[in-house]
C-alpha cells in the first residue's frame, strides 16, 4: 500500500492533543426540586468537575482521528507488484489492432496499473499505437492522468497492425512498455527486427503479452460440392483447442451452427457447413463464438456463394458417353460448381444462375418459351453451336429485336438460320470450315480477350485452334456483343441482354469436333467466368472504383465508413488487405456488393519474438484506493462516538428521552440524517430507474396497448441481440400521472378519438424539453400530414391534430437519407412498419437546446404491428406487400429510433470531426 499525499500523514503528531482534548466529557445533568427560596438559604454550591471519559470512548475517537488522516492521505493498495519502471519519462507502446480486441478489458487493466505508477512517480507519459490509423498520433509527453482518459477513449482497430511502419517519437525515455499482440507482422523496414531494434535505442523495453490461446481468425471459406469448408487460423499450441462456428444470414438469424478443433501444433483447423445450396446461398457472415472484435467475423459476397447451374440432357437429347458435350461439360465445372442435370421443366423448378445448352437441346418452343422467361428474370443461358444450329433454315416468328436489326446487315448469298429468340445475334446459314484436305484455310488460333470482356485477363494459349464455327451476320453492334475472337476478327462468344438476363453463344461445340478449346483449361476457366458473372461478380471492371458502403469497428459492429475509409480498384481488390484506408466490410454498389474482411491478405499466424524483458499480461490489475473507504469507517465511528456520548449524558436513557437546546438540535440532526439515508418504503424505485426500459402511452383502447406493449418487447429483444444496448420489458405510462424520464424513448399510438388532459400536455411538453423523443404514429398507412397545417383533410391528420393540440411540436420535415435517424445504426432509405409509403417527419432544422435532436418522430406505417411478437415468439400481426423483408426494414427502423433517443446526434458530429479538427488546427 501507498499514499498519493503521504504529507497528510503528520497530522497524527496531533495525535497526543486529541487525547488530551477528547478526554473529558461533560457531566451528566442533575434533577433538582426548587422548594420554597428559605429552603435555599442552607445550601452550599457544590462545584461540578468533568468526568474521564471511559478508555474505550478515547480509543474510538483517536481511532476515528487515524482514519480520517490517514483516508485524507488518499492511500492505494498496490494490486501487482511490478518491478520499478526507471527514471525519466515513460513510452506505452500499445498494439491496438484486431488481435488485441479479445482481451481488450485485460490490456486496458494492465496499462491501468502502469499508469497508476506513473502517476505516483509523477512521470510524464507518451501513448503510441501500432495500428496505421493510430500510429503517429503519440498522446503525450503528458500527465499520466491525461493518458488515462485517451486510454478509455481508445478501441481495438478492425485492421492488423503495422509495426514496421509506426511513427515512434525521438528522444531517450526512462522506460518503454509495450503492450503486445503476440503475432508476427511481415513486411515493411526490417519488419518486426526493425521495430524491435527501434524500440531499444528509446529505452529499455518490458513487454507485456498475454497467453495466445484465445487467438482466432477466421480464413478464407472453401466452397466444396455438398458443403462450405470454414477455415480458423491460431497460433499453434501443445493442445488441440476446440471452435464453434455460426453462420447466420442477412437479418442475423442462425442457419448453422458447427463445432470444429484446431489439431495439436496446428495453426489452422476446419470444419464444413452441411447446408443445402438455398440455405447456404443465404449467408452473409460467419462468426466465432466467444471471439470479439473482427478476427471471429468473416462477410460474405457473392464470390463465396455456390450458385447452381443447370446442364440440359434430359427429353429427346442423347449424349455420346466419354464423347459428348455433356462429358466434357461436366468435367469442366462439376469440381467447383453444383452442376445439375435434366430437362428444362426439372431444372427450372429450383434456383439456378446458369442454364447450360448444348446443340440441340432446345428445339422444343414450349421449352424455348419457358427457358426466355426464365432469362427474362435474370437467368443466363449458355448455348453451343453444332452440326444441329448449322444446318436449321429461318423461320419468321421468334426473331428478338436484335436478330431485327442485325438481318439487314447480312449479305444477300447467304442464308440466315432460323432465329428461336434465344441467340445473341443472327446467324449466317451453315457453318465454316478452317482447315482440311479440301480448304485453302489452316485452323485459326484465338486473339487476346479485350480490356471490357468477360474474360479479360485470361492467357490465351497458343495450342488452341478452332477447325468450324457458325458465323454471326455483321452489324455494327456485332464487335460490342463479342466477348471473344478469332485471330481473324470472327466472333468465337457473343453475348446480348434479354430482358434482366444475359443471353451468351459459344460459335463452336462443346466437344473436340469443332476445336481444341474444350480440351485446354482455357474452357475451364470461361465457364468459371460466365458462372462469377451471372451474379454481379467482375461487373465492375477496368479502372473502377469500388466505394465502402458498411465497414466494421474494432468491436465488430457493421456501420457507416469513416472519414479516413477511400474506395479500392475492382480489379486489386482482392489482392489489398484491410487497413485505415480499406476498413473491413462491404464495399462497392449492390450490383456488385464485395467483401473485404481482417483476415484477407494476411499469412498465416505466427508468433512475434520478445522484444525485450517479458512480463505477463495476467495478473496486472489496477491499483485499488483506499481513501473513500477509510474516510467512510472514520466518519461512521464519529457517528457512534456522538450517540455514545448522548448515552453517558443521560440524554438517550430509555423512558426518559427529553431532549433540550442543543442537544435535542443534534439528536434531531442524526434523526433527519438517517432518515435521509434510508429509502423510503412507501416509495420503492420504479424498474425503470434500474435499467434502460421502453415505454408507451396507455390510450385506453385495449387492443392498441396490446399492440403497443407487444411491439416494444419485440422491439427491445431485436435491440438486445443486434446491439450493445441492453434494454428491460416496456412500461405502459400515463402521461401527468407516471414520471417520464426515465424514458429515452416514448411509443405512442394516437387512436380516433384521443385527447389530452392538461397534467398530460405539461407533462409531455416537460418531458420533451428535457431530451425525451416522443414516437407518435396514427397507424393510418398514409401520410399523416403536418399537424402544423390545418388545411390537412386525411383522417390520421385529422387525428393526430386533434391529440397533440396544446403539445409544443416543432415546424416539421419529412426524413431524408441523410439524417441522423437513417444513418444511427443501420444505413436505411426507406422506414416501414406493417404498411409502407407514409413519410417520416422529425423536427426541421436544429434544435441547439436539445443537442440538434428532433424531440418528435411522427409516422402513420403502424411500426408496433411490425414489430410485435406474442407470448408464443409468433409475429401475430401481418406486414404488406412485402412480408418478411419489410419486417426486418421496420425493425432496423426501429433500433435506429432506439440508438438515436440512447446517442443523440453523436452520429451528425462524426460525420463532422475532420471539420473540427482541421479548425483546431488553425
């Protein structure tokens, strides 16, 4: 134990005086009867002493003396034992990237105790971290109380540190202390030995690092045929170590659920989610279970889904075995792809992406017409060329207005084929022969694929050469429909839109008969292509600019992109690794939405090596004061010396209590003292002054509070599970009757009908000038008007006008994308309840008295019908048109509205630092 303010200690030399004072207490009082004054006249005036106090009396007050000194003192107990941190200044290195979000808490302790011992020390601080967003920015020399309070502000980075690249002060210190993740990073000046070597030239260096054995990160998935390996990278140990795995769609509802081990001197384990390709397609994220921060959270994009495709073999088609079009098909793409075979009617009663046709298989218009429709919807189609599309004469009907346009283009010799309206263009009769004992011609080799084709970046190898192809007619659009070429400018793919799909010819067959391209890995890689493309992958090609849409924090919370987060090129972007500029997330539009996570272009985990003396993370806890406590029991023994003396006094004997003067002034004072301090059981702490509760106006009508208090508790159980507020069951109030504010946010359904007392109207005017937001929805689902127009004729205007007469409602405005309210969790555009297309409406302009944040929220889309949930789990009330998806929209509408009444407009003022520090700075 020590003492911030040992000099206090010298007021126990006045020890002795106190004993000598405190001593003595006065004598008892005495009962006399006055007689007549004759009987007075004998009398001698005895002279009355004062009495020793007892020795237990003068030790209860000496000892109440020592332990308000030595409290006044501000003594600590010392929690750990550390060893002496030098002279001279102190450096606090902190590794503050995503490893270290696991053990947080345990980090922050520890610096805690540093901290405490610099402070007795009087020594001046410099905080600096390693992650890129943070290095650079040292947080001192300061006091080590300064320190402390940027410690509490820091969070984990959701990037991986840099050591090699972090901005260390000049100068000598007296000591360094750094704060280690335990893991190697590469790269850089030297890399980790750079660092090291950097930090001993500043002084000598106590690392502190915690055990590795909670480190996780989850890799890379592996899609596999009949399930999706998950991959989990660790430090290796001696023992196998044991992981569970969520994967959990869009809404952050549980799909799976495995339990995987990491083998015994392994740095990586796996463990595969058996989900059928309709489930599986539905994950949006895998997470670890007991695992904070980014490390135990992988996104995923469309590039990690499995997406079904179709090959066409069924009905009145035959296929060579080992031969056919069917073989080689199957050899290209059932290794990675969940390859499906049969007819057109069995293929198109499930999902698929890609429908693969090979020569003659769609010569059935009933299949013809179904299979349009299908790509109508978004489908691509993948037709190949034969001996059957060759030799097929034109027929007048189907032709698509592409083959409309392209026809007159086409030379009067030659003999289109018949336009089914599923080819990408029109096609000249025939086929043409390269080649041959009879041809001129020798086989033609493929050109380069263009900077804009679906294969750009493909090698083309020189052994591959086409012997026939079927000849699209010329038009001056043909060259933008071709994704590939012949060395002599012939089409060998093309491509066309039909409707929200993609229509895609390849001019050769499937097998060896017209060319060597399905013998090469080259006809692998295009089908992969086509595949990726079918759903949004590599739409965004050349110079692009994927902008961040949703990134993560070091806690692992999905929001708005900081100001430092820049847009990534699509063709690098999944060669970059997540840092301050790329934060992990989502990025780019919803056509081609991609996901970077902290576990991307990372090695495999390594341990670091010891930078200097090491020293455990365990253990090193605050120190703990001990002031508050010693000053406590001192004035408690104070206490009980009055009442004691009040006892020798004869003043507190049982059945004779009469006080007088200053006496009963004192018995008065401790009796208005202890009643003071105990709570009064008439009037017990409502709930809501011990958690953070909902609430919603009592309207009288039944069935609305039912919907009300039904609403709010699925409300609140949707905010528990999706954010760190954790909120209690809803209360119902009466506005004038009940005390308001406790309340962050008020849910009131106005009903036809409903009018305000005036104890209401002052309440509720009370408790909105003081920070309350009141939620006011007519339930109408249509635009509820302004209750500041009168001239509004709608009945839930009329309503609503009607209930909050007398209210102080601000000059409203409806919600834009950019207020707080559609960013404060969720990024929304749009705010349902049961019904959609009623506006939002919030105070307009800033409200400078309540921190700019709209008192009112007004709406007419019946959110507490969206959100509600009976006593059985069930949703019970229906939400149109869009069902379950407009639910999940009204709830995230709903924590919005929570994290907006529970922040204020802490959201507004991020989106403005760079504006107030660049002010600071002038």
């Amino acid at each position: 134990m020590t003492f911030l303010a040992p000099w206090l200690m010298l007021g126990l030399l006045a020890l002795p005086a106190l004993w000598w004072l405190l001593r003595a207490i006065p004598p008892a009082p005495r009962r006399q009867s006055f007689p007549a004054l004759r009987l007075l006249e004998g009398l001698a005036a005895r002279r009355q002493e004062t009495r020793r106090a007892p020795l237990w009396l003068l030790l209860l007050r000496v000892l109440a003396a020592v332990l308000l000194i030595a409290g006044l003192a501000q003594p600590v107990l010392v929690q750990h034992q550390a060893a002496r941190l030098g002279r001279g200044s102190l450096l606090v290195v902190l590794d503050d990237g995503w490893a270290a979000a696991p053990d947080w808490p345990q980090r922050i302790a520890a610096l805690d105790a540093v901290l405490d011992q610099a402070g007795r020390d009087r020594r001046r601080v410099t905080l600096v971290g390693t992650a890129p967003a943070t290095s650079g920015d040292a947080t001192g020399p300061r006091p080590a109380s300064q320190v402390r309070a940027a410690l509490d502000a820091m969070r984990p980075s959701p990037w991986n540190t840099d050591r090699a690249h972090v901005a260390l002060p000049s100068g000598a210190f007296g000591q360094v202390v750094y704060v280690s993740d335990g893991l190697a990073t590469p790269g850089g000046f030297g890399g980790d030995a750079g660092f090291a070597r950097a930090l001993r030239r500043l002084g000598p260096v106590t690392e502190l690092r915690a055990e590795p054995q909670a480190l996780r990160l989850l890799l890379a998935p592996e899609p596999r045929p009949d399930r999706l390996i998950v991959h989990v990278g660790a430090l290796p140990q001696p023992m196998p170590r044991n992981f569970v795995v969520r994967a959990e769609d869009a809404q952050g509802g549980v799909l799976a659920k495995v339990e995987g081990r990491i083998p015994a001197g392994a740095a990586e384990g796996s463990v595969g989610v058996v989900l059928p390709v309709e489930l599986r397609n539905r994950i949006a994220e895998l997470a670890l279970d007991g695992v904070a921060g980014t490390g135990g959270l992988r996104l995923l994009d469309e590039g990690d889904r499995r997406r079904p495709v179709g090959l066409i073999g069924g009905g009145g088609f035959s296929d060579t075995p080992l031969v056919g079009p069917l073989f080689y098909l199957e050899r290209a793409l059932s290794p990675d792809t969940e390859l499906r075979t049969g007819d057109v009617a069995t293929l198109l009663s499930r999902q698929l992406s890609v429908l693969i046709a090979p020569d003659g298989t769609l010569d059935d218009p009933s299949s013809r017409a179904r299979v349009a429709g299908w790509v109508r919807g978004g489908g691509m189609l993948v037709r190949f060329a034969g001996q059957h599309l060759a030799s097929q004469q034109q027929e007048p009907d189907q032709a698509p207005d592409q083959a409309a346009s392209g026809a007159a283009d086409a030379p009067e010799a030659a003999t289109p084929t018949r336009i089914d309206g599923l080819l990408p263009a029109p096609l000249l009769g025939g086929s043409r022969t390269l080649g041959g004992a009879m041809s001129w011609s020798h086989p033609a080799t493929l050109a380069p694929f263009a900077a804009d084709s679906a294969f750009a970046g493909l090698a083309v190898p020189s052994d591959v050469s086409v012997t026939r192809q079927v000849l699209a007619q010329p038009a001056s659009d043909l060259d933008r429909r071709t994704w590939a070429k012949l060395s002599d400018g012939t089409p060998l793919v093309t491509h066309a839109p039909l409707g929200a799909g993609q229509l895609v010819l390849f001019h050769v067959t499937a097998t060896g008969d017209w060319s060597s391209l399905p013998f090469s890995g080259l006809f692998v890689q295009m089908l992969h292509r086509l595949v990726e493309r079918s759903v949004g992958q590599l739409a965004q090609g050349g110079d692009a600019v994927l902008a961040p849409f949703a990134t993560f924090d070091g806690d692992g919370v999905l929001g708005t992109p900081p100001p430092s987060a820049v847009g990534a090129g699509a063709r690098e972007f999944g060669h970059i690794a997540a840092s301050a500029a790329h934060p992990p997330g989502l990025y780019g539009p919803r056509s081609d939405r991609r996901a970077l996570n902290a576990g991307d272009g990372l090695p495999p985990l390594a341990a670091s090596a010891a930078v200097g003396t090491p020293s455990d993370l365990a253990g090193r806890v605050p120190d703990r004061p001990l002031g508050p406590w010693l000053l406590a029991a001192g004035l408690l023994l104070l206490a009980l010396d009055l009442l004691v003396t009040l006892r020798l006094r004869g003043l507190l004997r049982p059945g004779r209590l009469r006080l007088r003067g200053r006496s009963a002034g004192a018995a008065g004072l401790l009796v208005l003292l202890w009643v003071g301090a105990a709570p009064a059981a008439a009037d017990p702490v409502p709930a809501a002054a011990e958690e953070t509760r909902l609430g919603y106006v009592v309207t009288g009508d039944a069935h609305a509070d039912l919907v009300s208090r039904q609403g709010l508790e699925g409300l609140s159980s949707y905010v528990n599970a999706r954010t760190s507020a954790v909120l209690g069951h809803p209360d119902a109030v009466q506005p004038g009757h009940d005390d308001l504010s406790f309340y962050p946010l008020l849910y009131w359904p106005v009903t036809t009908g409903a009018r305000l007392d005036p104890a209401a109207i002052g309440a509720l005017n009370g408790y909105m000038s003081h920070g309350g937001i009141l939620m006011i929805d007519t339930q109408e689902g249509a635009e509820p008007g302004n209750p500041n127009d009168p001239g509004s004729a709608a009945d839930g205007a009329r309503a609503l006008r009607q209930a909050t007469r007398g209210l102080d409602i601000p000059p409203l405005a409806q919600v834009a994308t950019g207020h707080v309210l559609a960013h404060s969790f969720y990024l929304l555009h749009e705010f349902p309840g049961r019904t959609v297309g009623a506006p939002v409406w919030v105070a307009a302009g800033a409200d400078q008295g309540n921190d700019n944040v709209s008192p009112v929220i007004i709406g007419a889309n019946d959110w507490a019908a969206a959100w509600a949930v009976n006593e059985s789990g069930d949703t019970p009330y229906a939400v149109i048109p869009d069902g379950d998806t407009q639910r999940t929209l009204a709830y995230r509408f709903g924590v919005n509205a929570v994290i907006y009444a529970l922040t204020g407009n802490y959201k507004a003022d991020q989106v403005h630092v760079p504006a107030l520090l660049q002010r600071l700075g002038e």
